[in-house]
C-alpha cells in the first residue's frame, strides 16, 4: 500500500506539472497515471485502496463543494439575474435529454441507464471554469458585463442541478421504484437541502464566532460535518426526501454570507487541500476504467459526445437572449460551458460500483468526455478571452 501510495505521488504530480507545461489541465496526467498504474495495466495500485477508493472519491466531492460554496456570492447571482438562473440548468437539462435519446440508439444499455449516464456527463466542470474565471476577473477582461461572474455562479449552481439528479435516478435504481412520480419529489429534496445546508451554516458560523479556533480546526469541523451529513442521507430519506449533496454547498455559501473575511480565508485553506484530493480522485478514476472498453466505446462515444455539446452550447446562447452580450460574447460563455472533469470523475464510478448495467461503458464514455472536453475548454478559454471580451 505504501508503494502504491510512493507511486501515485509520485508519477501523478510529475505527470500533472508536464501537461501544465504543455498548457493542458494537470489532472489529464493524473488521469493518465491512474490509467497506467491501474489493474488494467500495470496493476500497481494496491487492492487496499481500490477497495476504499469510492469513499475518497466522496471526500473529493465534498471538497469541491465546500470550495464551490465559499465561492458563491449570493449577491453575484442576484446582480447578475435571469441569464445566471437559466443557465444553471437549461444547459444541462438539454445535454441530458439529447443522451437519453440518443446513447441507446449507439450503445447496449437502456433509456433508465442513458438517464444515469446523461447525468453523469451534464454537469460542466469547475476545476476548469473556476480557476480561468478568477483569473480573467483578475485581468479584467469581461468586467463592465460581468461575464467572468455569470459563467462561475451559474457551473458552480449547475453541478448542484446535475449531481441532484444523479443522486435521484441512483436511488430509484436502488430502491427499484423507477416511476416517473419519483421525480415529483426531486424539488422537495431540494428545498430540504437547502433548508439543512442554511441551519447547518448559521450554526457552525454561530459556533466559530463563540469559540475562537484556528482555521485549519474549522476546515476540519466543516469537512467532519459534511461527511455525517453524506453518511446521514439514506437514514434521512427513509422519512423526507433530502440532497446531502446540495447541503454541504449551502454550508459553504451560508459562511461566505455570514462571514466573508473568515469564507475567504477558509476557502484558501480548502484550495490547499484540493492538491491532494485532487491528486487522489483523478488517479482513482484513471484506475477504474477498463482501456478495453473506452477503446471500444471510441467512434460511437466521440459521436455522443458531440451531439452532447451541441446541446449543451446551444443551451447557452438560449439563456443569454435578451441580454446586452455581443455576439462573440456569447460564443466565449458558450465555449466556457464545454469542460468537463471534476463532477465526472467524483460519480462516474459510482454506477459501476453499485452494479448498474452499463456501468463500465457510463464510468469509460465519463473519462472520455474529461480527456476530450476538459482540454477544449481549457484551451478554448485561453486563445479567445483575448479576442472575444473587452480588457476593463
């Protein structure tokens, strides 16, 4: 195990600083190694870890979370308005209807596991948006318009959408009830998470304002509160239906509000902890694909994907008609909303591990749709925020 740990480390961070080098996200070659290290090829990752590598990859998520939350400034979104709340969801809503129509017309698997796989390839990915978005606010380029703004607000809301449904079709698969009247209840599973994420904030902002402890204690507290929040789901919706998920982002959004000065401080302490679960998640899921059948999925999976996207851009510039964007405005957000990565490799096992049918091909089309999508926006991003917004 600890040889396994020396190589991860290792390989992973040497691997993920070259594609930074070549101008490509670094979690590509934290992919890479996985796939390399992985039982279907070298088979150098000890068993002990495959075994909890579900658990970590929660660990992962909730980190993201926490850091999405802290990021989100309920005032941006209010400023920003109609454009931020329609493409927190009309974007994803349109690629996951083009999948379910679409996968099981080029795949074996049925419209219930398309629905799953659509969800786990909707959600755009904020370890892309987020880090080039706070960057061009930095340069100012979008600000009159608060471009930079309304792409992060509206992915960081938008995962929330994608992993909500994700979470919702995964307990339908596993309590066996798959009637559409299941959906009715997604909205109550969202008003219930947001109501617990708002208690569980005002509480621990409460909490930290009376006993004065250090940061990196907080950080602790808040990752321990959000983990009994996740393990505490499946006991809570035996009664109401609840997104544990969702929750543990309004704990992070809660603080921000409550408290800037502390959110920020927190959320740099969250960004140092992001370099090892990072680390972690992206090598995992390297680790769990089958080469064979990503392979295989090739042709057909680069023709989903495409199809996919279009939906997905086009979503985009439906949300920002009647705005005062430009042209070459809307094809930037348009081309901001492409990335995929950190929500695909948090959940795209996930189905596999709990045996649902079509699990290998969901988790492969999941890290294909990373090492396509993930480099286009990156790139994407880079060449044309030069010629598409204006420097203020």
């Amino acid at each position: 195990m600890l040889l396994s740990l020396a190589l991860i480390f290792t390989i992973g961070l040497i691997l993920g600083e070259l594609f930074v080098k070549l101008k490509l996200p670094g979690f590509l070659g934290m992919i890479l190694t996985g796939l390399l290290l992985g039982p279907y090829a070298l088979d150098l990752i000890s068993v002990d870890i495959l075994n909890i590598s579900a658990d970590l990859r929660t660990i992962a998520l909730v980190v993201i979370l926490l850091r999405a939350g802290l990021s989100l400034d309920i005032e941006d979104l209010k400023q920003i308005g109609r454009p931020a709340i329609l493409m927190a969801f009309i974007p994803a809503t349109l690629e996951l209807a083009a999948v379910i129509l679409l996968a099981p017309l080029l795949f074996d698997i049925g419209y219930f596991e398309a629905a799953i796989l659509g969800s786990v390839l909707a959600a755009v990915s904020p370890a892309v948006v987020v880090p080039k978005m706070i960057r061009l606010m930095e340069e100012g380029y979008g600000k009159a318009k608060r471009i930079p703004h309304l792409i992060m607000a509206s992915a960081s809301v938008d995962d929330i959408f994608v992993i909500v449904i994700f979470t919702s079709l995964i307990s339908m698969y596993q309590s066996g009830d798959l009637a559409l009247g299941s959906f009715l209840l997604v909205p109550l599973a969202v008003l219930m998470g947001i109501l617990a994420g708002i208690l569980i904030g005002l509480l621990l902002s409460w909490f930290f304002r009376v006993f004065r402890v250090r940061d990196t204690i907080k950080v602790m507290i808040l990752l321990a509160v959000s983990l009994f929040v996740i393990v505490g789901e499946p006991r809570v919706n035996d009664v109401l239906p609840f997104s544990a998920l969702l929750a543990v982002m309004v704990i992070g959004i809660t603080f921000l509000n409550r408290s800037e000065e502390r959110a920020l401080r927190l959320r740099e302490k969250f960004s140092r902890v992001w370099v090892f679960a990072e680390l972690v998640l992206f090598v995992l899921v390297g680790a769990a694909v089958d080469v064979h059948v990503a392979l295989a999925a090739g042709p057909l999976a680069l023709l989903l994907l495409a199809v996919a996207l279009t939906f997905r851009f086009g979503g985009v510039q439906l949300c920002l008609i009647g705005t005062n964007l430009e042209s070459n405005e809307r094809l930037f957000a348009g081309l901001s909303y492409l990335p995929k990565a950190t929500v695909q490799a948090a959940i795209g096992a996930i189905p596999l591990t709990l045996g649902v049918p079509g699990g290998d091909l969901i988790l492969a089309l999941a890290v294909f749709s990373i090492l396509v999508t993930a480099p286009l926006g990156a790139i994407g991003i880079d060449v044309t925020h030069t010629r598409f917004l204006e420097k203020g």
